[in-house]
C-alpha cells in the first residue's frame, strides 16, 4: 500500500505519528504470542526505552488454532519507525511478512495488485489537515507579540545533508 500525494501539507500530516491515524496491516508471523503482553500493547506500552500508544493485535482464528505460524491483525494510531515489528517481537513472534491493509480512510479493498487509483481527499481529513496547517504556522513563526505586531523569532534555518 503506496500512497503518492500531490499536497504536501496532507503528506506531512498523513505521516507524522501525532496525526493519530489509524493504520491497519495483517502480519505473517513465527512463534507463540504471548497474551499478556497482548493485554499491555492493548493499553498502550514501553518496549526498548520507546513509549507506544494503544496498540491493537488480532490473531486469525483459523491459522491461530493449528500452527505456530499465523496471521494476525494489527491496528495502530501511531507509526513510529517499525512499530509493528517491535511490537509483535515484544510479544514474542517473529515477523515474516508485512502488509498494510489501510491508512487511516484509505484501503486496499477491491484493487487489484500493481494497480493504481484515484482517491479524493476525506472532508474530515481535509479539515484536519487545514487545522494543523494554522497550529504548525503558529509554532513557526512564534506567533504574535502582546501589541500584534510581527513575530520576534526567525525561523530555523534548513540542515544540510550530506549523502555519501
């Protein structure tokens, strides 16, 4: 599941781990998952010294039943970098494969693979991301100074990156 997007404000936002997005994947896993960790990625978890938000964890039924190598079901708001690969590692499973299903309104369902479709901008996301457009231009600038005049603060300057 590859999202190209034109905007890059609705880009950045669908990205960023505040946005709360729910993103659904489905995971090939090895091993025996452990339910009491379940139970603490359900509420939200530390694993390595990283706080996680509520993470969501299914195991299908009928590949659960009868092998240590199964599909599970996993939701997130979150999507720090390999989220779910810690997560399920922290519950004691390897991941073999890993697909995203959904992101936040967007799906896969009913597009065929290699395919590519047109999708318009969710009114509510639409609004979320105008939202966050004013909180970020707010941070940015510094905002005003008690008399409304200009912001008293530059903005940061850009890093450089070297690329070996």
């Amino acid at each position: 599941f590859v999202a190209l997007v034109r905007l890059g404000e609705t880009a950045r936002y669908l990205e960023r781990p505040s946005s709360g997005i729910e993103r659904t994947y489905v995971a090939w896993v090895s091993g025996v998952l452990n339910q009491e960790m379940l139970k603490t990625l359900a509420s939200g978890a530390e694993i390595d010294g990283i706080r996680y938000r509520p993470i969501k964890v299914e195991e299908d039924q009928q590949t659960a039943a009868s092998h240590r190598k199964r599909w599970v079901r996993v939701t997130l708001a979150e999507g720090k970098n390999r989220e779910v690969r810690k997560a399920l590692a922290a519950a004691g499973v390897k991941v073999m494969r890993l697909v995203r299903l959904s992101y936040g309104p967007y799906d896969l369902h009913g597009l065929e693979p290699n395919a590519l479709d047109e999708v318009k901008i969710a009114p509510d996301l639409r609004q979320a991301v105008a939202e966050q457009k004013v909180l970020d231009s707010d941070e940015r600038r510094g905002g005003d100074d008690e008399e409304g005049g200009p912001p008293t603060t530059k903005p940061p300057s850009p890093k450089r990156v070297v690329l070996n």
